[in-house]
C-alpha cells in the first residue's frame, strides 16, 4: 500500500518536470528564432550612405588665411619676433653698467672709431653723435666738400678724414696718414702725460637708399653706382690699407645693414637683396680670415626705428611709384606697372620701430663687449629672418604677391 502511494508520487512528480521542461524548451527555441531571424533581416538591409563630409578645421583655417593673408603674416610675424625677444631678453639678464668709453690715466679720450660712410647721411651724423656723446674720438671718412657737414657738427672730437678718390693709391695713403695719427702721442691737456690713441673699430655704414624696380627698368648706370657706394667702396678701403691699421690695433670691423627687405626678397628689390647678400658673404668669409689674427668682423644688421620724422602714407608711396612708372619704357610699364603699384604695402612702416637707443647700444656692445658674429638690432630685424626661413618658399611668395592696384 506504501509502495503504490510512492510510485504514484514519483510519477506525478516527473511528469510535471517533463512538461516544464518542454515549457521551456519551447521559449528558447522562440527567442532563438527571433533573434536568428532579426539579425537575417539586419543583414539583409543595405546601410543607409554617410552623411556628406563638412568642412575641417584646417579647411576652415586655409580660407581665414587666403581671405585675409596681409593680415595673417603681419600678426604671426609680431606674435613670433615678441616670443623670441622676451625669450631672449629673458636668457641675457646682464647687469646694468654705463655704456661709456675707457679714458686715459688722466681722464682724456684715447679710443677712436673710424666711421665709413657719407656725412650726409642722417644716421652716420646719429651714430657719430652718439659716440662722440660716449667719450670717443670719432673720424668720418669722407670725400673733398663733404668735411664741411662734418665741420658743422662743432666737436672737436667729431673729425673729418678725407680721401681724396676711392682708387687704390688714394685709399693706401689716407691709411698711413690716419695711422701716423693714431701713433702721435696727445696730451688731453697742458701739463698731462702724453699718450696715445687707440682705434677701437670701424664701422661701415653705407647710405640706407636703394633703388626700387624692375631688373629691366634698372639703367646699368644705377647697378654701377649700387655696387660701388654699397660693395666695392667699403671692401676697397679695407684692402686697400685700413686692415692693416685694423690688425695693429686689435680693433673691430663692423658692418651696418638693413636687413628686412633683404630678409624677404619680395619683387622689386633686387638691389638691396644683392647688395645685402654680397656684404652679408663679405662679412663671413672675412671673419674666418681674420679670426686668427683677433680681430673680430661682426655684422649689424638694422630693423625698423623710431627717427622721429613724419611718416610716408601709402597713398604718397603708390604717388611716387606711379612717377617711376611714367618713366620706364611702354612694354616694361605695360608688364610690370600694376603689380609694381601693388607692392606700395612693403614700403609703408604701419607699426613703430624701435628707438634709436636699441642701436646705439647694440653697436656699443659691438665695439666693446663680447658679441656673437651676427647682431640683430631694431624692430623686426631679427623675426622677419626668422619668419623667412622658417616659411615655404611658395607660401612665402603668395604673401608677398602684389596687391590689386590698377593704374588706369
């Protein structure tokens, strides 16, 4: 009687598990087929196409540009030469000292500085100012009727030294004179120990004009008279006997040239970029000849400074170029005439430059203190370089295209 109940029970029980278990079975086998089904259906749509691709940053960033290039380079040009300056104001934390020349044991001058370059020029009467104002002896080399501007300075201590012609002869014997000067004994006043002059550098300083053009529109006549005044008068007077005052004295060669045009290279400067390439290699390759001997050949080259003079508005500018065009011949101005007028933008000073107190101490510095070869001085003088090395030559030339500017 027990046994049957148990079999019962038993029978009971699996049968229920038997029907839960197809229960179940039945609900997987249905989400299965669901989601083998979903997932053929999935497959069998053919994605919907991408969206069309919008404009990039660098896109976007490429059409601020070209829209607005003049702009663009101006402010990466600033952005840049700030950076640098304050890195580099920030390396040379030198001392404060008094920028003045070394006296004799009595208290009288006995450093002198040989100036070669035109009295007419208002930055050799600036320099020669200043460093007369420094406690230096100053002679400017100077041709006849031109010692008269020197005279005018009424300094005694501000000297002409004439030479009569640039020809070898001439230049041979303006060196002797000058250096049986530096060897006379002086006394700085009545009673004094005599004592004698020393030659602490020459500074060469060519005229800061250069004419603009076209090579074409340029007279033969014009790259003669270029070459001379910039290149060959100054490397005459070295040959021609000065080097050898210079190496007796230890003293200092120093170049001054502007160097922001020459920096760019745009059209229409083909002069001053020559000029300034040729003094720039003259510069170097007489530093390694001279190095062995001490005497140092260091090259200035100049930025942009604050004269004080009114400034030239770009309308005067286009007004003189459209005078130069008249000139040229028909098919020169026919080529060259709006793209010429264009580039008046180059010519006009739309920022400050420097004062002149940065030049006059970097060339202090030059003549006195230990300097690199190369010194940079005034506003933009070293980042217009820095931005010309540092861009591609095709962008370079697309932000230094001439402007539309139609003569008609």
């Amino acid at each position: 009687m027990d046994w049957d109940r148990f079999t019962q029970a038993v029978s009971g029980v699996a049968s229920s598990v038997s029907s839960t278990v197809k229960q179940v079975g039945s609900v997987v086998s249905d989400q299965v087929y669901g989601t083998v089904a979903s997932m053929s259906d999935f497959a069998a749509r053919s994605p919907p196409p991408p969206p069309p691709p919008s404009d990039s940053f660098v896109d976007r960033m490429y059409d601020t540009i070209a829209a607005h290039k003049k702009v663009c380079a101006a402010m990466a040009t600033v952005v840049t030469g700030t950076a640098l300056y304050m890195v580099y104001s920030g390396n040379t934390t030198k001392r404060r000292r008094r920028r003045l020349a070394c006296r004799a044991q009595d208290g009288g001058r006995h450093e002198v500085v040989l100036l070669a370059g035109s009295p007419s020029e208002p930055l050799v009467r600036l320099v020669a100012q200043d460093l007369n104002v420094r406690g230096f002896i100053v002679y400017i080399l100077c041709t006849p009727g031109e010692d008269d501007l020197v005279a005018r300075e009424k300094c005694s201590d501000i000297r002409p030294l004439v030479v009569p012609s640039y020809d070898a002869q001439a230049i041979s014997q303006v060196a002797n004179r000058f250096d049986e000067i530096l060897s006379a004994p002086v006394a700085s006043f009545s009673g004094a120990t005599p004592h004698r002059l020393k030659l602490a550098a020459v500074v060469l300083i060519p005229d800061l004009f250069y004419p603009v053009g076209p090579v074409e529109a340029l007279s033969p006549q014009v790259w003669n008279q270029t070459l001379n005044t910039k290149v060959l008068m100054p490397l005459n007077m070295l040959s021609g006997g000065f080097l050898n005052v210079v190496r007796r004295h230890q003293a200092r060669i120093i170049f001054m040239m502007p160097s922001i045009m020459s920096s760019l290279e745009p059209a229409f400067h083909a002069a001053e970029s020559l000029c300034a390439a040729a003094v720039d290699s003259l510069a170097l390759t007489l530093s390694r000849e001279l190095e062995p001997q001490g005497v140092p050949v260091i090259h200035l080259k100049l930025g942009s400074f604050d004269t004080g003079n009114r400034r030239v508005s770009e309308r005067q500018i286009i007004k003189n170029m459209r005078a130069d065009v008249l000139a040229w011949p028909e098919q020169v101005r026919h080529l060259y005439g709006n793209a010429y007028t264009g580039s008046a933008y180059l010519q006009t000073n739309r920022t400050r430059g420097s004062r002149l107190r940065v030049l006059h101490h970097a060339l202090f510095d030059a003549i006195t203190a230990s300097t690199p070869r190369v010194v940079y001085a005034g506003r933009g003088s070293y980042a217009y370089e820095l931005f010309a090395r540092m861009v591609p030559e095709r962008l370079l030339t697309w932000i230094l295209a001439p402007g539309d500017n139609d003569l008609e």
